[in-house]
C-alpha cells in the first residue's frame, strides 16, 4: 500500500502531483508514474524505481501544461517491480486511468470475464482490472459507473481515476485503505496521506468507506 496525489485546479498538475508524490516518500515504493489530462486525451508517464527518474521522464517529454492529474507511489502485491505493472493503469485508448492503493481480492475472475470480453490487458496487477473494468461498464455517468464497479470489486482500495470526457475532474473512492481530499482555492486534492498536500492546504476531508468524491476546481 503506497502513495495516491490527484489534483485539479489553475496550477500545473504535473510539479504539484511530483511534489506531492515526493512528500510520501517516506513510506516506500518501487516505481512512480502519473496520469494527465491534457487536450486529446490523458497522457501516462510512468519510470521503475526512484521519483527523479520520472522527473527526468516527464522534463524530456516537455508535455503541454494540465489542470488535472493523479499520481501514484507503487509497492507491488500483484506483478513484479515494472514500467508497465507501475501505476496510472488505464484501459483501451487511455479513455480511463487508475490508480489505486490495496488489493483487489477477486481480480482474476474478474480479468477472465473481460478477456473472454475481447478485453486485452497489458500487466500483471490486480489493478488494471479495475481500469478495464470502469471502461466496460462505462456509461458517460461517472458516478454511476463507479457504483457497479463497486458491486464488482473486492479487496481494499483508494482509487483515483480520471477520465477523458470529463478532463476537468477527479474522481475517488476508498475502502479499508485511507484517503482524503483535500479542499483549497479554486483547486482540489486527494491524497492517500496527509503530508502530500500540507504544503497547499490545512483544510481537508477524510473520505468514509465507499463514499465517492467527484472533485472539480470549484467543487
Ligand atoms: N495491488 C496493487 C499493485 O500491486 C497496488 C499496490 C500499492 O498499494 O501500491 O499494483
């Protein structure tokens, strides 16, 4: 269980998410990636082992500035150290991105069903289920989708997941794994831990088991 930053808002998502990533440190990882929404599309940048190198990856890229992010610090449980089982996981077209902290107790049925679905998964965690899972179910209701894929899913999580039609917005949920949101001026959080954005915000809100933030800029 490791380390989950999103952020929405008028900044750069990229240097908040990196630093918040870095301001979890502490607790230990084995790779590093993130998540950005960016005109066309969610763009995933992700590196195996320290957060400089996805520094490094993401200065090269010199991506055009997001809004919009989510981060993640991975410490494996399902599939070796890697680029591709590091976290944001995402389906088909990058339509959904994920990451997630906890284990997904019933993925492998789960994985099953949907290939035998036609649905092609490209790691070895329990996690892309849940991103592949989202894109079947999906809708064009965000909340409504996450609700039957909670139906579905079992284990533990914080999930943060950022979709293309809705670039403006994150979304979260979180059970037996911690997660907050974090609330500041005209920009929003959420953090798997405190500290992550302690240097933005005092003001914060301790998500329940199962309860969904649908977290805008404003709102
Ligand atoms: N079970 C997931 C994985 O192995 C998440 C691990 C974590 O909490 O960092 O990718």
């Amino acid at each position: 269980m490791c380390g989950i930053v999103g952020y929405v808002g008028k900044r750069n998502a990229q240097d908040v998410l990196l630093d918040g990533l870095e301001k979890l440190e502490y607790r230990g990882y084995d790779s590093a990636g993130v998540a950005l929404a960016l005109d066309g599309g969610i763009c995933v940048v992700k590196s195996k082992g320290r957060l400089t190198a996805l520094r490094e990856k993401l200065a090269a890229q010199q991506l055009a500035q997001s809004f919009c992010g989510i981060g993640h610090t991975r410490w494996a449980t399902h599939g070796e150290p890697s680029v591709v089982n590091a976290h944001p996981h995402y389906s088909r077209d990058q339509k959904i991105a994920v990451v997630h902290n906890g284990i997904i107790e019933n993925y492998i049925p789960l994985k099953e069903e949907l290939q035998a679905n036609g649905v092609v998964f490209r790691s070895e965690t329990d996690t892309e289920v849940v991103a592949q899972l989202f894109d079947y179910l999906y809708d064009g209701d965000l909340v409504g989708t996450l609700i039957k894929v909670l139906h579905r899913i079992r284990g533990s999580y914080a999930l943060g997941i950022l979709c293309t039609d809705y670039p403006d917005t994150l979304l979260a949920v979180r059970k037996d794994s911690p997660m907050i949101v974090g609330l500041g001026e005209h920009e929003n959080y959420i953090a798997s831990d405190i500290p992550a954005v302690l240097d933005h915000t005092r003001k914060y809100y301790l998500l329940g088991d199962n309860e969904i933030a649908l977290i805008k800029a404003d709102s």
